[in-house]
DNA sequence: CTAACCTTGGTGACGTGTCAACTATTCCGG
DNA sequence: CCGGAATAGTTGACACGTCACCAAGGTTAG
C-alpha cells in the first residue's frame, strides 16, 4: 500500500458530515418509531415486507433474500417478533424443512399504525430539509457507491 | 395527523438507495478493517480520538462528549477494549470519581497499523465512485438534515 | 458542618447483529 | 433404493447499544 493518499479537508468534512447524518438520523427515526408504535426499524421492515407479500405470508428464505438479511438473523428477529405476538411461524406442507412467517393481527394493527407517522418522520426529518435535486443526486450517489461497493466486494450475487 | 403524504417514486427510490448506501458502505469497511486490524469501527473512532488526545490519555467524559456517545455504550466499549490490551485505565488524582483512558503500546499499534487502509478503503469504496460536485452536495445535504434533526429532536445540546 | 444535590463512571438486563456449527429434510447420481 | 451433497432453518456464543439504576465522590445552601 504505496502512499496513503489521506483525505483532504473538503473530503474530511463531507465523510464525518455523512456519517453523523446516519447517526442523528437513523436515532431520530428509531426513536420516534419506537415510542410512537413500540416498533424497532427492524421490526418494521419485516412487517413491511410481509404487508407486501400474497397473504401476508411468505417463507423464512424468501424474506431474507428480499430483504437482503442473513437467515440467522433474521431467524433470531423473527423469534423475537414471535414473542411479541406480531408474527406467527407456520410449518410448510409440501416442504418438510421450510417455514411459513404470517401476519398476525397484532402484527397489522402494529404496521398499519406505525407506517403514516413514520413515513411522515422520514419527510420531516430528511426530505422537508433537502431541495428536490438534492434528492436526485443523493439517489446517484448512492446507485454508483452502491455498485462500486457490489462490484469491488465479496458476496457479488447477496 | 391528517392525511399522511406518501413518498412518490422518486423519493421513494432515493430513500431505498440510501439507506442500501448506508448498509453496504458500512458492512464493507466494517470488514475491510476486521480482516485487516481486527479492530471494528466503534474500536477505530475510539482509537482515533484518543490520537487526537494530548498525551494520549483523556477523561471518560471527555471522551464521550467528543464522540457524542453515551456514557454508559462508552464505558461498556472501553471495557472490551482493556480486556484486548487496546486502552488501560488510570485513577485521576484531582477527582476521586474520574478516571483516565490511555492509549496503551498495542493500541498505538493497532490504530497506526489500521488507518491507512482504512482511508484508503474509504477512497476506494466512496471517494472514487462520486465526483468532487457529489462530494459538495452530500456535505450539504448533510449538513442541513442534521441541522433539522437536531433542531427538531430532542436533546439539543448532545 | 451537613444535608440535599449533582456529576462521574460503572453495571445488569435485554434487544440486536454476526459467525460458526448444527439438525432435519430434500435432491440427485448410481 | 441408497448415500452423499445441497438446502432450510435454528441455535449458541459473543460483540455492540440502550435503558434504568447505582455507588462514590464532589458541591453548595443553610
């Protein structure tokens, strides 16, 4: 590794300006989803992603691979959920190994709740302080970091 | 809350690439600097500031304020840390509550030895997929959305 | 001086995320 | 049909973050 080229000051400030927005804002949204709807980000995008399915169910390996997420982790987070009453675990008729996720009523009622509020905090907190081409170019930038970070790492096909 | 207004397909797709931006970004240095340094980014940043730190060593609640974390995620942190020889711990001879954090031989070692790859990891991943208008305007955007979240949310002065 | 209060820092419980290992089932070549 | 490989999903160990609470040392009003 020749020469370090560190990051100029211009660099420097748009790095740590990035990562503090994922910060104050990720906590922002978590914080105003959790109090509001006692719902974590993480449950809410399960929900999300069973509201979408037919039937609202779907199998344990579909949902990770549409939601990009380890099978062991989703695996732990559906326990949690199941725990909680906001999903249900089916078993799986025509294969003996496989499981069905369902939405419960609970877990609905919690989706159906939680989505306007939070859709309205995401509005608020991040696209009421941006004009509309910032919102085009953080939308490129993040499709080119997106595919440079897919192409250049491992797991291209995940 | 009267009638919620939805995101469009624009700011539906923006927000999707960010936060996938955020996810995969995040997921690649977190490896790059586990499999190069064994250290992981919380490790990193705690390093870096006690760098920054005169003498290398610096009050517990100095320490968190600098990096905005909690008192409670710091002192668990830094208990991983001196269990890995990365900081040590010293009494504070002006205030009987207090203690020192030092940077210890090995954890000298460890930040010199991560943080050329790390930057160049950055560059890699960030730097060279954006040109310097997109660096501009994510510093902006950023800029202004952490104004608004710190604004709007609780807790104005952390 | 001392009682109320504040500050510093740590702890335990619990939710979350990753990795490696495991079980049970299905698939597939012979 | 059988035995090994692949697949579905779970589990346990551990790192990380947050919350609520606590212990011990300082600070200050009376």
């Amino acid at each position: 590794m020749a020469e370090t080229r560190w990051l100029d000051d211009h660099e420097q400030r748009a790095w740590r300006a990035y990562l503090r927005m994922n910060t104050v804002l990720g906590a922002a949204l978590a914080r105003q989803l959790q109090s509001e709807s006692m719902l974590s980000m993480p449950d809410f995008e399960v929900l999300v992603h069973l509201t979408d399915a037919d039937d609202a169910r779907i199998r344990v390996s579909e949902l990770a691979r549409v939601m990009r997420w380890e099978k062991s982790r989703l695996s732990h987070h559906l326990s949690r959920m199941e725990k909680r009453g906001l999903v249900g675990r089916e078993e799986c008729a025509s294969d003996g190994r496989g499981a069905f996720i369902v939405l419960t009523d609970d877990g609905r009622a919690a989706i159906d709740a939680a989505a306007p509020s939070h859709v309205d905090a995401v509005r608020r907190y991040f696209f009421d302080a941006v004009t509309s081409d910032d919102v085009k170019s953080l939308a490129a930038i993040a499709d080119r970091v997106i595919a440079r970070v897919e192409a250049t790492d491992t797991c291209p096909s995940v």
